[in-house]
C-alpha cells in the first residue's frame, strides 16, 4: 500500500481540485450569468453544462472517494488503530464531511436517473454546502500533517 500512497494522493488531490473548482465557479460565475440571457438560453446553457457535468463529476468523485480510501487505509486501521491519535481523530471528521458530499451527490444522480424533480434546497443550496464542506476539508487536511 505504501507504494500506490503517492500516486492515489496526486490523482486525489487533482481530482479534489478539479471537483471543487467546478462547483466555485458554478456557484460563482455561472448563477451570476443566470437570468441576463432569457429564460430559452438559459435553460439551453444549463442542460449543456448538466449534461457535461453528469459524466464527468460522479466519476472523478468516484476516484477522490477510492484513492482517499487507499490513503486512509494508511492511518486508520486495525494496527493503527481508529481515534487514538489526532491525525485519526481529524481524518474521521474528514470523512464524515466528504460522506455528506457524497451523499447528497448520490441523491442528485438518483432524482436524474429516475426523473424525479429536485428539492428546492439541492437546487438552490447544495453547491453552497459543497463549498462550505470542502474549505472545512481542506482545512482539516492542512491540519493533519502541520502538528
């Protein structure tokens, strides 16, 4: 395991990166474009970029989930143990923020495959909570190897 440790963290961190940077600049740039073009060129431009965004996103947040699996494997486990250092203890909080991205990712793949409508607060809120989660994310993963 520790052999592949490096490459899954570059793949994880690209991935990591590319994922949250598309989420700040949908949130940022893109809402700011909404409504300044009429309501037909609106939804052409949001079904192009859903279209993208729906083969390319499930599968790199596939990748970050599997290589930060590899990586945890590194600190948490039956030798290591699984809350006995603060390392540990950040990296579970670290999951359990990633797992509620995930989940929420999850639904919205569920409500698209099935053709249910959206609740109002995954379209109006859930890039804000990606957001929100990752910087925690990141900063956690700072956190880790700076004590």
């Amino acid at each position: 395991m520790d052999a592949i440790y490096p490459y899954a963290h570059i793949i994880h961190l690209i991935l990591a990166i590319m994922f949250l940077g598309y989420v700040f600049t949908d949130f940022i740039m893109i809402s700011a474009l909404k409504n300044r073009f009429g309501k037909d060129t609106d939804e052409k431009i949001n079904q192009i970029l859903g279209a993208k965004s729906f083969k390319i996103f499930p599968i790199s947040l596939l990748f970050i989930v599997l290589t930060g699996g590899v990586m945890m494997s590194k600190y948490i486990n039956t030798n290591a143990g699984f809350f006995e250092t603060d390392l540990q203890k950040m990296l579970v909080i670290k999951i359990t923020l990633a797992s509620i991205i995930v989940l929420g990712v999850l639904f919205n793949i569920f409500t698209k495959i099935t053709k249910r409508k959206k609740s109002l607060f995954m379209q109006e809120h859930f890039h804000k909570v990606v957001l929100f989660l990752g910087f925690f994310i990141i900063v956690l993963a700072k956190m880790m190897f700076s004590a």
